[in-house]
C-alpha cells in the first residue's frame, strides 16, 4: 500500500465516521437529562467514618482521648485522628454508646464484662481493652450494660 492508497482510504473512512458521529451527537443532544442527582450529605456517624483508614472497617469499639487526638478502636485495630474528644462524639451521636470517663467513649455492643476494684468500675470491651469509668458515668453505665 502506497501513501496514495493510505490517504484515500483515510478520507473514505473520515467520509463515513464525520456524519454517522454528527447524527449521533444530535440524537443525544434531543435526548432529555434526566433529574440530576443532589450530593447526599453523609450522615454524622460515616463523616466519622470517613476520616478512619479503611484498614480498620467500621467496627468501632471505643474511641480514646490522647493530647489532642482521638485514637478510634475498632475491631480490626487502632489508629489516631486529630480531632477534639467532644467533636468525635458529636459525630458518633447516631451511634449507640456512652461516653464512659472524659476520655474515653464506648460503642453499645462493645462491652464484653466489667471489673470492680474496690469502688472503681472498669468495662472490658471485646478486644480485650480496659476502660475506665468515671463515678459520675458509673449509673448510666450500670442502667445501661450492666
């Protein structure tokens, strides 16, 4: 094949596909857009959700105030988020749980047992974790889980 050949048959083929795609560009355009689809805000608790590794699911466990982090549990493992202890919770209030002690908040279906020391309450979560309970949460706790 030659370059005349080459050239020919380019310009038969552009002959063809110019029109079959013009036709079809204005058949869609007559086409009506359906409704156009509006983002759907997350609900609270997937915001929270959203900043967690996927790594580590959505089986959350308890979260833990350290300094100025928030170190979320879940069943799979553990990781830290920079974010106020008041904000995260505000965030889980679609979830069921307590926030047991100033640090620590616990998921309803996270609590496996309890320990008491003398007059100090302590949760044992299903991974294993031990969490503290404050006197002032100590009757929310018991109503609750206990």
């Amino acid at each position: 094949m030659d370059g005349r050949d080459f050239l020919r048959t380019y310009f038969q083929v552009l002959l063809v596909a110019l029109p079959t795609v013009g036709a079809y560009v204005a058949w869609r355009s007559r086409i009506e857009p359906g409704p156009v689809a509006r983002p759907v805000e997350p609900a609270p608790a997937s915001r929270f959700f959203t900043r967690l590794p996927a790594r580590l699911g959505t089986d959350l466990l308890c979260l833990q105030m350290e300094d100025h982090y928030v170190r979320a549990h879940t069943a799979v493992g553990s990781d830290l988020i920079l974010m106020r202890m008041r904000d995260a919770v505000a965030e889980l209030d679609a979830l069921p749980g307590l926030q047991v002690h100033r640090s620590w908040w616990v998921a309803a279906g996270a609590v496996a047992g309890h320990r008491k020391d003398d007059r100090r309450l302590t949760l044992v979560l299903t991974n294993g974790l031990e969490v503290p309970v404050a006197r002032s949460a100590a009757s929310a706790v018991r109503q609750t889980w206990l």
